[in-house]
C-alpha cells in the first residue's frame, strides 16, 4: 500500500499513543476560528538550514536553506535526482537529516504537533479499487482517526462530488491524484505537500490539478509542491525554488528569477539607434545580439519603454524593423544557472514559450 494509507496508519498510531484520538478533528488553537488562515507573509511554515541528507556516499539534498511562507504556493523545481523527493521527505519527518536542521510549523518533522497539520501525497495514492470514494474516505478517516464529518467538503474541494459514489477504479489518473488530494485534506491541514503532483497526468488532468493548487491556496493552505515540470510550476507557484544536484541555487517568484527582460530593436542603422537608445530613461544596457539591438530594461517598465522607444526612434529619422519583448522562461534561467541542457528539457512540460500545456 503507497505512503498516503502508511502516513496515515502511522499518523493514526502517534494520535491513539497521545491518547487524543481525535486530535486531527480537534483543531489545534493556531489556525483562526473561521477556518481561514492568516497571511502574514512573515510567518514561516517550513525553514530548513543547512539541511544535508546523505545516502553512503551520495549526497541527495546538500546544505539546503529555504523558508516556505504561511499562505503560499512554494515549488520545488529540479530535474529527477536533484533532491526534491528527499527534501519533502525531510520536511514531513520521512527521512532523518543527516545534517542541518528542519522545522516544519515550529516542530520538529514527524512529531505529532507537526503532523496533525498536514497533509501530504508523496506517492501515488494508493486507493481500494472497488470502493467508492467516498468509501475510501470513509475508510482513511476511520483509519487515521480524521473522522468522516469533513468527506463532502473535501470531495467539493477536488471536484469529485458528482463522480464520490463511483467505484475508484473507473477513475482517471486526474482523478485518483486529486482524491490523493481529497484524503491529505480530510484533516483540515494547514500544510498540504505534494510530489510531483501532476506527474503523468495528461494536459486536462495537470489543468485540474493546477486549479486545484490554487484553490488550496484560496482556502489559506499553504502549499509545498515539488516538480520537474518548469512550464507548470510557474503558472501555480508564488515562489520556486530551483534545485540540482541537491542544491537550492536560486529561490524568488518567478518573475525575480526570469530577472531583468530586453526590448528587441531592429533596425539598419545599429549605430545610430544605438546612441539615440542609450539616451532614454530607463534604458540599460544596449547591446547588438541576433542582428538587432537588445535594450536591457526592468519587467515592470518595458511597455512603457517600448512606446518611448518607438517615438524616439520616429522622431529621430530611424528606421524601426522589430521591437519586440525578448523574455526569458524558466527553462533559460535554469540553463543559466546549470548548465545542464538535457536537465532543462526533462519533459515535454519544459516548454520554451513557458505556456501552458
Ligand atoms: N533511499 C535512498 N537510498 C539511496 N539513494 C537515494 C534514496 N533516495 C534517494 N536517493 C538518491 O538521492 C538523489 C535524490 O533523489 P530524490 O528522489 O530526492 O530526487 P528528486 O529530485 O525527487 O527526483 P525524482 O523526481 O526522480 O524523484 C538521487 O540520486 C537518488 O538516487
């Protein structure tokens, strides 16, 4: 049986050993009576410093620093064998770090004050293929001590309600994460983790799943996800983290990591252009690249730029071929900071134009 039932029989166990069987129904008093939490982006849900787990000689997380905020979407981005796996694992109290230190919602990885608020999907979810869903719920919530008041709620949230009663073997793959899903959520967690959530689900199933996230989100969950899906992550994540060979190498939204962007401008009198360019305000550096001139420019002004870019360029006689916005997707900034081409084209996921698949 896959981790989702095993976490669940283990988290089951710690709550019958604290004799409060129903400490995951019993809210914990940090979570606001109305159910919403608080986003105070200060509030730190998961910090990890120096974080190292070894296996022999292989080091699969090395020395990992980061912060996951209360309220947030935070991906793990990094090709297979980069360490996410291991991280979250580290995080849930999976693995023991073999060096560094985690917390996760102020205790320690896999104590009870940490997990009775938390859901995870680490693995596939495993489900009994000839109950429903709602019967395999049922089944968890018993097992795990969660109850079962919250079913209907949960099936709402995935968006299985109409399809609960079915067997769980007529479903989708979608379908069977997102009732992975429905289970984390069964004890009204305010951490959801979740590996590779949209690992081999087609482009409808990582749509649900994407819409999914961000209602996580809305409900005030704070969601720690993992993949290696670079156009995906940045339409769902807050923030990434980018991971290879077990090293965090860069952390910020996705617009801080793709950085600065260029404004193209064609034209044949470079010369010219290029000192009547220079003068604007707002302009960084101009550089010719691909047989136009790159002006470097902050994301947040290039429009703008754009349009001053074109009048001055009138006004100064010149000749205006191209003036176009030279982008950098996730996968180029990846490549930037590995090197690793292969790593960056793990999938068909990794598109150049970052859209959606
Ligand atoms: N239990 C283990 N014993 C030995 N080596 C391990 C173990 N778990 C992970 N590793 C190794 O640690 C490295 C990181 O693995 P991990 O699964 O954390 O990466 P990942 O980024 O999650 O990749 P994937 O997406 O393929 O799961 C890999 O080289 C892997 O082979």
């Amino acid at each position: 049986m896959a981790l989702t039932f095993r976490a669940y029989e283990r988290a089951a166990a710690v709550s019958s050993s604290s004799g409060r069987t129903r400490h995951y129904v019993d809210r914990p008093t940090t979570r606001p009576p109305s159910g919403r939490h608080s986003r105070t982006v200060d509030d730190i849900v998961v910090e990890a410093t120096g974080l190292t787990k070894r296996y022999g000689s292989r080091t699969a997380v090395d020395r990992l620093d980061l912060r996951v905020r209360r309220g947030e979407v935070y991906g793990f981005l990094g090709p297979n064998g980069a360490g996410k796996t291991t991280a979250l694992r580290a995080v849930l109290g999976l693995v023991r770090p073999s060096a560094g230190r985690v917390r996760t919602l102020g205790a320690v990885p896999g104590s009870p004050a940490a997990l009775r608020r938390i859901g995870m999907l680490v693995e596939a979810p495993a489900f009994y293929p000839y109950l429903s869903a709602r019967g395999n719920l049922r089944a968890l919530g018993r097992l795990a001590g969660t109850g079962t008041s919250r079913i209907d709620q949960v099936l709402e949230t995935v968006d299985l309600a109409t399809r609960a009663d079915e067997p769980v073997h007529r479903y989708s793959l979608g379908m069977t994460q997102r009732l992975g899903v429905a289970a984390a959520l069964l004890k009204a967690p305010e951490l959801v983790i979740l590996d590779e959530p949209t690992n081999g689900l087609d482009p409808a199933g990582m749509a649900d799943m994407r819409l999914l996230i961000r209602r996580l989100r809305d409900d005030g969950i704070t969601v720690m996800l993992s993949s290696h899906l670079m156009g995906e992550v940045q339409h769902v994540c807050d923030r990434l983290g980018v991971v290879h060979h077990g090293r965090l190498l860069r952390e910020g939204t996705v617009d801080e990591l793709r950085g600065a962007v260029a404004l193209r401008v064609g034209t044949d009198r470079p010369a010219a252009a290029r000192e009547v360019l220079s003068s604007l305000v707002g302009v960084g550096r101009v550089a010719p690249r691909n047989g136009a001139l790159e002006v470097a420019c902050r994301r947040d002004s290039a429009r703008v730029l754009a349009s001053r870019i074109a009048e001055a360029m009138v006004r100064a006689g010149l000749p205006l071929h191209e003036l176009a916005l030279a982008d950098r997707t996730l996968e180029d900034v990846f490549l930037e900071l590995t090197g690793d081409r292969a790593a960056a084209r793990t999938s068909p996921g990794n598109r150049r134009d970052g859209s959606e698949p």
